[in-house]
C-alpha cells in the first residue's frame, strides 16, 4: 500500500513542478507545447514499446514446443494475478535477466534472457515472472510513461527558458531564472527514478504474495545480481534499464540516486521479512 501511496506522491509532486516552472518560465503557450512534444514522443514510446525493445535486444517468440513448462508456469501465474497470458519471448544473451512491457495486461510481452534460464531453478523463476507479471497488472508502463511525460515537459519548458529568457512579463529575477533552469529539471529526474524504484519495490511485493514465496525471489535476485557482475549486457540501452528485473547498470554511491532500481540488499531484505 506504502508504495502505491509513494507512487501517487511523487507523481503529485512532478505535476506541480510541472504547472510551476510552466507559469513562472512559459506561460501557457510554452507549457502547451512542451506538453505537446512530451505526450507525442513518450505516447510512441507507450504504443510501440514492446515491439522496439523485442527488436533492440534481438527477442524471439518462445515456442511452446520448445519450452512447454515455461508456458505452463507463466499461465498458473497469469491465472493466479488475475490477469491474461502474456506472450513470451527469448533474448539472446547469456546475461541472466528478464523485463516485461506492453500498454496493458491484453498486449503485455514477458521476455527471458537464454542466461536467466540456466542460472535459475525452476522455483526462482517462478518469482521472476511472479514480478514482471505484477508490473504488468500493476500496469506499471501507463505509471512510469506518465512520469517520464511530466519530467520531460518540466526540462523542455527549462530549455525554452534557456534560450528565450523566461517569461519577463512575470518578473522572474535572473539568479531564481538561473535556478529554476538548471535544478528543477535535475529534481523532475529525480523524482521520475524514484517512481521507477516504488514500482520495483511494488512489483516484487505483488510477485511475491501472488505466489506465496517471497523467499524464492529473494534467493532470485541474489543469484541475478552475481550474475549479471559476471556478464554484463554488453548492447544494454540505458533507456531500456527500468525495464529489467535487475539494472543492466552498476550503480554505487551517489550516482545510486539516479538508478532506476532500488538497492539489491533492501529488496533482498523487505522480501526476506515478507509475511504471506
């Protein structure tokens, strides 16, 4: 419950930005068209997801000849959550990770890195598309799709601003220009990665109570982590990072506050403390 409240919070707090930084910098007419920019380019990325990244990565469909029990397990899970069978696909990589994407539960896609499948059992699998089937009923893509839209309306209205001075019939003075500028589009990043992050925590709360074993996820990550530190995805996208069930991308220190994903050690530990 903490992390849909997180969630909607956080999404709050990037729409005031938002109507903040679209007053005080563009006016109406900036705002607009920012907002215009934002919703055509993220609503492609909305629509057309899971074909671009199926295609990035090389995905094919996994035949049900080929792995029976797969498609056994992903729909005793779909059955379980409620929600209809995705369509599977392999990747071609001996990096052990897996993603989910699609705009709803009707069009989702579930994909498994060939190095996944021969890393984990079949119980620590099963908590794997326990959680990529949760963001799929959490429909964690509209989520994540709204964030990105709000925080990249906020940095184009900032580069209008840029170049155009700001709206000077606001009296914005130039250190507070300067300000607004440069640190409210680092804030709506910031803001945007944490709602990536709730949805992660959330994901593997739903996976784990959906199949009553929040421990098989946690031996799951574990065993993912070591694994993707001996072989890194070498063609990973960083756009494409959120998507995976664990960062293709180290991320220590301060630059874990731009990680799309929560620290591997408090998943590992709120799973471990799960009661179901």
């Amino acid at each position: 419950m903490w992390n849909q409240i997180k969630t909607i919070l956080l999404i709050g707090v990037l729409t005031g930005l938002v109507l903040l930084i679209g007053n005080l910098l563009g006016g109406r007419e900036g705002l607009y068209i920012a907002l215009g920019f934002a919703i055509l380019l993220n609503g492609i990325m909305y629509f057309f997801s899971d074909k671009i990244v199926l295609a990035m990565y090389g995905a094919k469909p996994m035949k049900k000849t080929d792995y029976p029990w797969l498609h056994t397990m992903v729909e005793d899970i779909a059955h379980k959550a409620g929600i209809p069978k995705p369509k599977l696909y392999i990747v071609p990589s001996q990096t052990p990770n897996a993603f989910a994407t699609g705009r709803s539960p009707k069009n989702a896609v579930v994909a498994c890195t060939e190095g996944i499948l021969q890393l984990l059992d079949k119980e620590e699998l099963r908590g794997v598309l326990a959680h990529e089937l949760s963001h799929v009923k959490n429909r964690d893509m509209l989520v994540t799709t709204i964030a990105a839209t709000l925080a990249a309306v906020i940095s184009t209205v900032a580069r209008m601003a840029l170049w155009t001075g700001g709206d000077r019939d606001r009296g914005v003075h130039p250190i507070a220009l300067i300000f607004l500028v440069i640190i409210t589009p680092l804030v709506a990043l910031l803001l945007q990665l944490a709602v990536s992050r709730s949805r992660e925590y959330l994901a593997d709360e739903t996976g784990a109570r959906t199949i009553k074993n929040p421990k098989v996820l946690a031996q799951a990550l574990a065993k993912l982590e070591h694994g993707n530190k001996m072989h890194p995805m070498r063609n990973a996208n960083p756009a494409t990072s959120s998507l995976f069930i664990v960062n293709p991308f180290t991320t220590q220190g301060l630059l874990a506050a731009f990680s799309t994903h929560p620290p591997m050690k408090e998943r590992i530990k709120r799973l471990n403390e799960m009661k179901v």
